[in-house]
C-alpha cells in the first residue's frame, strides 16, 4: 500500500516502517551470505551526535525536508552496496551482481558532505542560483543524475531525482525498494525478461527474493 505523507504523524509511521524493514533485510541478507561493502554491515542507527549533525546542516543549508531530517535522527548510515569483489564474481555465486545499482543508499553527513565537494570538484552542478544546494545522498539515477536532496527545502517527502519518467520521493524510492527485496533494478530486469547486466554477471534474483523479503511488512 502507498503511503501519502501529509503530516508528522505520516513520518514517524514511516520511519518505523523503515527501521523494521532495513534491520529485517540486513539480516536476510546476511543469512543468505551477502557480503556488504561497508564493514559495519547495511544499517547503523544514530547515536547522540545526530541532532548535533542536523543542527550543522540547518545552520550551513537552512531548512531540511521533514523527512529527511527525521531520517538522519534515527539512521547515521544505510549503505547496502555490496562488496566489489562479490559484486563481480563470475564464479557462479547466485548473489553475483545483487547490488548493482542499490538505491539503499543514504551515506552518513559527513560523508554526504564530502561526496558534495567532489561532485563539485567533478563538474556536477551542485547549485541552483544563489539559494539552493544539492546534499548528496550517495548513488545516482540511471541518467547519472545524484540522488539528494536540494535546500533549503520546506517538502514534508522531498523530490531526490528524476530520471524523466517523472519526479521520485524519499519515500518512493525506500519504499520501492523494499517491495522488491531491497534490488529493484533485477526486478525490472527480470520483468523484462533480461538476466544480465553491465557486469556480464546476474544472480539468482527470482530464486532468493523468498529469503529477501522474510519478514519484511507493507506499509
């Protein structure tokens, strides 16, 4: 079921549907022996220096999108990349090529900011005018476009990219990708009957999708 933010109330449902779905989808992946490229797993929560991070962020960027906001209190990183050396295995392994193209990305602030001066370093326009700055969230869409979001922003469910097929929210993006076991990019592929990628490798998709979605709820 889609959810519609309208309110706070809409945000701290979602976030709780977040936190349960992110921890059940880590350890589904983990049973199935997905190697994760951060050491420190898919998940890490936020501690006391949280709110200290968005008060910076306000400070520097002015107003932060609700959601966003509520997101960087409850989550310090979301990163299910999978490690590289896994992620190209041609050796047969059924998760061979699982994480390309992850949108379960969404980089702690620091290094938010960091990717910010580099993509700007690169050339990416980073600045609308005079006000508005793009905070990267880490990944991009398929037309290279990074996700973020741009601030000050006033959105409850902020706009992240648009690929043109049409804008996506926060929320979309999330909650797309958990109704497809956290890798909607072999959903699609699949769906259109294609069972390769740039990488020349595939995994098993249609068969662990079962294990993926494990205890994984609908919002």
């Amino acid at each position: 079921m889609a959810l519609q933010i309208n309110d706070i109330t809409d945000i701290d449902r979602f976030i709780e549907f977040a936190r349960h779905n992110l921890l059940a989808l880590q350890a589904n992946l983990t049973g199935l022996g997905y190697r994760f490229a951060a050491s420190t797993g898919g998940v890490q929560l936020a501690d006391d220096e949280a709110e200290k991070m968005i008060r910076i962020l306000e400070k520097r960027f002015g107003q932060l999108p609700a959601l966003y906001r509520k997101w960087y209190e409850s989550f310090a990183c979301v990163d299910f990349s999978q490690d590289p050396t896994q992620l190209r295995d041609s050796s047969g392994e059924k998760l061979a090529g699982l994480g390309l193209n992850c949108p379960l990305v969404f980089l702690d602030i620091n290094s938010c900011l960091r990717l910010q001066k580099s993509l700007e370093g690169a050339g990416v326009h980073t600045r609308h005018g005079n006000t508005l700055e793009l905070l990267p969230f880490g990944g991009s869409a398929s037309n290279c476009e990074p996700k973020g979001v741009w601030v000050p922003n006033a959105a409850l469910d902020p706009i992240i990219y648009d690929e043109g097929a049409g804008p996506v929210t926060m929320s979309q993006e999330i909650i797309a990708a958990f109704e497809a076991g956290g890798f909607p990019f072999w959903r699609n592929m699949y769906r259109r009957g294609r069972f390769t990628s740039p990488l020349g490798v595939a995994p098993a998709y249609q068969d662990i999708l079962p294990l993926l979605l494990k205890n994984l709820s609908n919002i």
